[in-house]
C-alpha cells in the first residue's frame, strides 16, 4: 500500500494524477426558537414551536436546555431519516395580552 507521500511523488515524476485526499463532510445547523415554562411540580418544560411534538422537560433549566437540543437534533436525523423536509422557521413574536377575570 503506497503512502500519500509516495503517491504524490509518482504523480510528479510520472504525470499520475494523485487521488484526492478525503474531503470532510460539512455539517449544517439550524436554529429554533425554544419555549421554556415553569412546570406545576417542580422543573421545566420546553417546547419547539416549530417542530410539532418536539417537546421534553428536565429538573433545571440547564438540564431541560440539553435535553431540548437533544429532542431537536433527534427529530431532525427522523425526518432527514425519513426523506421530509427539514422545517425552516420564519421570524416567530412573543407577547402577552392581559384580560378581565
């Protein structure tokens, strides 16, 4: 088995072409606005609006933000895995209306 060096000095001397060394494979990210509330029993719940079902909760808030980035990346490798197509999420508003009791 020839090194990449040996190659390279064959493709000189010889006029070989030397084979393209392996190219790494770009990865592509995407970004999703997260809801996080507060649950009625202790810890916190977080949800994608953009991706229906995505959803999951954790004790602390940092434990519930791994767990979402983790129920993202899991529902993406599905549809991707599965030949749908990746959601792109639009500008998305929050606000607060307030009503009489």
């Amino acid at each position: 088995m020839k090194t990449w060096l040996s190659l390279l000095f064959d493709s000189i001397f010889t006029n070989k072409v030397a084979p393209e060394p392996m190219k790494k494979k770009e990865s592509k990210t995407f970004s999703y606005s997260v809801f996080y509330e507060q649950a009625p029993d202790g810890g916190y719940v977080a949800f994608v609006p953009a991706l229906p079902g995505c959803h999951t909760q954790g004790e602390t808030l940092e434990e519930t933000e791994g767990s979402v980035k983790e129920a993202t990346a899991v529902y993406l490798e599905s549809l991707a895995a599965h030949g749908d197509a990746i959601p792109v999420e639009g500008p998305s508003f929050q606000g607060r209306v307030t009503v009489p009791a």
